[in-house]
C-alpha cells in the first residue's frame, strides 16, 4: 500500500477529511528527465485518489516554473503539473 493510499484510507476513517497534498517539487539541478517523471507521478497520483495538491517554489531558485526576472516559463513543468495545457 502506498503512503497515498494510507492517507485516503486514514482520511476515510475519519469522516472524508478532504485531503491536500501541501507542496511537493523536484530541484531544477536534477536532469530534466526526472524531474518530469517525478513531478508527473506525484501529481497524477495524487489526483488519481482525490487529493488536491500544489506545487511548491512557483518563482523559486530551487524549484519554480517560473523565472519572474526573464518573464519566462518552464514550459515542461508546466505540462507535467497541468497536462493539456
């Protein structure tokens, strides 16, 4: 059983407490690659059992999507949170 799954069941157990994934994210200096795989899974899977989420650093250094200083976005992190987009 994954830790999703204990949450939702806990979550259940205890009158549908709606649950949110407070922040999650994976460090710019990671490859590319799995950056995406990663920030993919943890999304999908997440809604998959009906808990919200949000992604943590939007203009971070670390980890954001988005560099306020270029006006830029990081285009295949945006995909990857809102597929479709």
């Amino acid at each position: 059983m994954s830790r999703f799954d204990s949450a939702v069941q806990w979550a259940k157990a205890h009158g549908d407490v709606p649950l949110l994934l407070g922040e999650f994210h994976a460090i710019k200096y990671a490859e590319q690659a799995s950056r995406i795989r990663w920030i993919t899974y943890i999304a999908r899977e997440a809604e998959r059992r009906g808990i919200a989420w949000s992604y943590w650093g939007f203009c971070s250094d670390e980890a954001g999507i988005y560099d306020e200083t270029s006006d830029t976005w990081e285009t295949d992190i945006v995909h990857c949170l809102m597929p479709g987009e």
